[in-house]
C-alpha cells in the first residue's frame, strides 16, 4: 500500500474510478427487470503516525452494496403474487359468467320455450303441429344442456392445461433459483462481498416465481434461499429443487392435480393449500365456480329428466295408451349408483366431491329426447270420473289426473275406484278411510286427494258446479285404447300437471362450501328449475363481480408497491448524472494531486543536482 501524496493521490483515484464504474452500471441497467441501485462504500485508510499526530493514507473502497429493502421485496412478492392470482380468476370466471348468464348460450331462454310449448299443447291436445313442436323444443332444450356442458369441458381442459403449464414454469423457476444458490454460495466471501447482479436475478426469479404460485422464502446463513410453497412444501431446499408434477386425479382421472417429488415419492399437495399465482387462481377457480356450475348443471339435467318422466309415464298419449315411454333419457343411475355402458356409477351420497362432480358432468353429457313419435306424448289423464248419481246435481270434474312424486320417493301406482263425497256445509269433500282431500291452493275449484300411504297417492281434479250435500263422485282408471268407452283424446290434464312442474319446488339448494355438490335426501326442496338455475348464474355472477374488484384493487396496490421499491431501490438517471459528474471531478483531482506531487518530486531531484 502506498505512503505519501502519491498513495494518497492514487487512492482517490482508484476510488472514484471505482465509483464511476458502479454508476455506470446502475445507468446501464436502468430497465432491466429486477435490477437494484448499487452504490459503492468508502472508508479512510488507517492514518500514519508522525511525531506531530496522526497522517490521514488515503481512501479505500470497501465495498459495492445494493440498496435493498428485505420489507419491500416481501411486500412486492406478495402483491404481485395476490394480482397474478386475482386477474387469472377475472379471466377465468368471465368466461363462465358469460355462458351463463347471456341469453343465446344460457338454460333459461330453453328451459321456457319448453314449457311453453308444453302450455301450447295443453290447450290443443288434439294439434298435431302442437305436439311436434314440443318434441322440437324438447330437442333444443337437450341440445342447449349439452352444449352448455360442454363448453364447461372446454374451460376444464384448458385449466387442466394450464396446470400443466405451469406447473413446468415453476420447475423452470426453481431449476434456476437453486443454480444461482450454488453460484452465490460459491462466491459470497463474506457479509460484505456479495455477487450483487446474482442476488438480483435470483430475487427476480422468486417474483416470477410468485406470478405462478404463492412462493415463501427463507434465507440461509450461507446466502442460499429455501422456496416453500402450499403448506410448507419444499420447492428449493439451497442447491436442490423438488419437481411438481400435473397428476391425475384418483377419483376422476379428468382432473390434473399437483404433486411434488421428495425423496423417491411422489406426494399431492391437496388443492386448497395452493394459493396465490396462477396455479392457485387456476385450482381455485376449477373447485368453485367451474366445478359447482358443472355439477347444477348435471343436477338439473337428472331432475328435470326424472320429474318429466315421472308426470309422463301417468298420462294418455294420442292412442290412449299409458306414457310408459321415456320422455328424457332416465339419468337417475348417476345419483343412485347402478350399472350403465360407461361403467358402474356410485351412490353419490357417500361419494367423495370429486366422484360425485364426474358422474354429474357424465349425466348433463347424456341429456337426451327418448320420445320420437309426437302421437306418444301422453297429454291426456289416465283416471276419470263421474258423479255417481247425475241427477243430484250438475256438477261434475272437468279433469282429474294424477301427480307424480318427487324424488327420492317412488311413484305410487292407482290400482282402484276411490269414491268422493261432497259436505255443502264445509265445500269441501272426504275420502275413504286413509285420505285427505284439501282444497287446491293454486287453482280455482281445484281439490287435491292425498294418501297417507308410503309413497303417498296424489290425486288432483277440478271441480265444476255445485254438487249436492252428500253427493258422491267415483275416480278410477280409464280404459286403454282408441275404441275405449273411456277414451278421451281431447283430455289435456296429464299436459296441465307437467306444466305445472315449471313452477313447482322440485329441487334443493346446493350445499355451501364446495365440498359437496348433492344435498342430502332428506332436503326440502326449496327452488324449481328456473330460480335454480337462476341462483346458479347470480352465484356466478356475484363471483365474477367480486373477483374483478379483487383483480382492480390488487393491480393499485401492485402498482403503489411497485413505485415505493423503484424510489427506494430503483435507479434514478437525474441522481446518476449528477454522481457522474461528482465522481469525474474527484477523479480529475486525484490526478490532480498526483500530478502536483510528481512536479515536486521533480523539482527535489532538480535541487540535488
């Protein structure tokens, strides 16, 4: 180390080299991602005793540092993460949201031109043209539930894509992290001297890291990083990285979930403890609102298809034969477990999420038309009725049919006559012995006949006229076929009891919490067809509304977080410049000094002459 004017020269000089060269590298690195201001550090040399005190040696630079806040960064993780996350799921649930609710590709517009039709033919049930346009309405419907299914496949095929995906860019990332781990613990010499620009790439990549998946560090004393992820998953453990891999789901092979290799293992890291990123926005967005639009769906296939049937098969077609034929392709097996082509389905009731959401996407799959002939829709009843003695009075029942019952109870069949009798005083009518007779609640002269059998009989008819005090009225089946003394082919009542299924509660709420997407049996029915996929679109909606508020407010909040980092740590040119210009003149003067010092250098050999 030098001593004199000319060590203490020569210092300075080296020194304000050396910051020149810093500032020159902060310039030139003023846009790349990730980059930190670095800024050099100077200590005077240890002084040098004379008899007079102590002279000061010179300058030494001790170190090149980066202006680095470990608060910031973690805050910067976080909210990127958090808006990485947030505008996946906007993108996401927008596209269910817009298949839903839009009025060309939802159920609703559908679901009422069926039942329409339904009306229409209810009051022509002779019209040809009437029941042809049922069964082409019938085919819309089936095609609408379809079609709606299989876009959700769609959306479930690019998630599962997408898991892929990234799940091979956050193995990238972690290759990456754990390489630079070793090259920094290869090269950190001290707490001091530290690979600045290394440091930087490897905290860039933990940020990308973070756009992908919510991603905890933790430093080591060595300078490595350990990356956990889920629930403390070991993503980098220093100079190692663990794989995750896209696996198929047990219960529904359709479904890719995420595992990660440890030791030889390979080890699924369960859905709901992956959060943040894309990944986490994809997984969450597949498990709520994906799968619970897939499964209603499915749902609402199987009832309306067995609530359909049901009302049919009780009815008349266009030759007075019973409506033994399906109307909808019977989907029940997909609820209650049976054997079909495709397999051997499960009772869902006891069935894990995933299963229960397969074999429903299988059930909206297999929505179908099973009649053909528009002669074997049963619009007509299979009971009738007469007064017993027509000459008490004029009153008689314009219609009389029977009422299917709602799952999970089965059909009762009316094997006998049953007879009515009319009480003037209380206008209302008693049964045999074992049933009730209420008056109608939505319907004007209607009275409803109920067994207090299990299942129960349900009966319906509509009263005209007054009858007399104790007058009785027989109901009982109607014979088969056109030549029947029975047959009445202009009796529309089976038609009036299906349209009435349009409004009428025939399903249950799903259950909240995503972990389970078929109620129990013994739930009340609390919606009909309409209203429940009404609450299907404004769960939704509701969901889609409150992501992109999410997604707004997580992009403002990166982006406050994003300026406090680049005003702390970022490179300014203005300050730049000006330490340009402030380091050039030191340098000029050091020179300056070394140049005064050899001019007396020269002028004390001029002396010795």
């Amino acid at each position: 180390m030098g001593t004199g004017i000319f060590g203490i020269g020569l210092s300075g000089l080296n020194a304000a080299r050396a910051s020149l060269e810093t500032t020159s590298h902060n310039i030139s690195n003023v846009n790349t991602p990730g980059y930190h201001r670095q800024q050099n550090t100077q200590a005077s040399r240890f002084p040098f005793q004379e008899g007079f005190g102590f002279v000061g040696r010179g300058v030494d630079t001790t170190s090149v540092s980066r202006v680095y806040d470990r608060f910031l960064e973690r805050q910067m993780s976080v909210a990127t993460s958090q808006n990485s996350y947030y505008s996946t799921q906007e993108a996401l649930v927008s596209q269910v949201d817009n298949v839903v609710a839009n009025q060309n590709t939802g159920l609703a517009p559908s679901l009422q031109e069926f039942f329409r039709g339904l009306q229409t033919l209810s009051a022509n049930p002779t019209s040809l043209p009437a029941r042809q346009s049922v069964l082409n309405l019938s085919q819309s419907l089936a095609g609408r539930i379809q079609s709606l299914n299989s876009r959700f496949e769609e959306l479930r095929q690019q998630a599962n894509g997408q898991v892929g995906s990234t799940v091979e860019n956050i193995n990238a990332n972690a290759a990456q992290i754990a390489d630079l781990n070793k090259q920094i613990q290869a090269l950190n010499a001290d707490s001091i001297r530290v690979p600045n620009d290394l440091l930087d790439k490897r905290d860039q990549l933990v940020l990308d890291l973070n756009k992908l998946v919510d991603a905890s560090v933790v430093q080591q004393s060595d300078g490595t990083y350990n990356v956990f992820i889920g629930n403390g998953q070991a993503l980098v453990a220093s100079t190692n990285y663990n794989k995750l891999q896209a696996v198929p789901n047990a219960d529904d092979p359709e479904q890719m979930d995420v595992a990660y290799s440890f030791q030889g293992s390979i080890i699924q890291i369960p859905n709901n403890l992956i959060t943040g990123g894309q990944l986490g926005a994809v997984l969450s967005f597949r498990a709520d609102s994906l799968n619970r639009a897939q499964a209603d769906l499915g749902r609402l296939a199987i009832s309306i298809a067995d609530t359909v049937n049901r009302q049919h098969a009780l009815g008349r077609d266009g030759d007075n034969l019973q409506g033994g034929n399906e109307f909808f392709k019977d989907l029940n097996v997909y609820l209650d477990g049976g054997l079909t082509t495709s397999g051997m389905m499960v009772d869902l009731d006891n069935a894990s999420p995933e299963r229960q959401l397969k074999q429903l996407r299988q059930a909206a799959s297999e929505f179908a038309v099973r009649i053909s002939a528009p002669e074997k829709i049963a619009v007509g009843s299979s009971l009738k009725s007469q007064p017993d003695d027509p000459t008490q009075s004029k009153a008689y029942f314009s219609s009389v049919w029977q009422v299917a019952n709602a799952r999970p109870e089965t059909v009762a069949p009316f094997a006998g006559p049953i007879q009515l009798t009319y009480d003037a005083a209380n206008q209302t009518f008693t049964g045999p012995a074992g049933f009730t007779v209420t008056p109608s609640k939505d319907m004007a002269g209607g009275y409803r006949v109920t067994s207090g059998a299990t299942p129960p009989l349900v009966l319906e008819f509509k009263l005209e006229g007054t009858p007399a005090n104790a007058q009785t009225f027989t109901i009982d089946v109607r014979g088969t076929g056109k030549t029947s003394p029975d047959a009445a082919l202009s009796d529309n009542a089976n038609m009036l009891a299906m349209v009435k299924l349009q409004s009428a509660n025939t399903m249950a709420g799903t259950p909240s919490g995503g972990n389970d997407y078929v109620p129990a049996d013994n739930a009340s029915p609390s919606a009909n067809f309409q209203s429940f996929y009404g609450q299907l679109v404004s769960y939704i909606g509701v969901t889609a509304n409150s992501v992109k508020t999410s997604a707004d407010t997580q992009a403002a909040t990166l982006k406050e977080v994003t300026l406090a980092r680049e005003s702390f740590s970022g490179v300014n040119l203005d300050e730049e410049a000006a330490n340009l210009l402030r380091y050039q003149q030191a340098y000029q003067a050091s020179s300056k000094v070394i140049q005064i010092a050899q001019s007396i250098f020269s002028d004390l050999l001029q002396l010795g002459r």
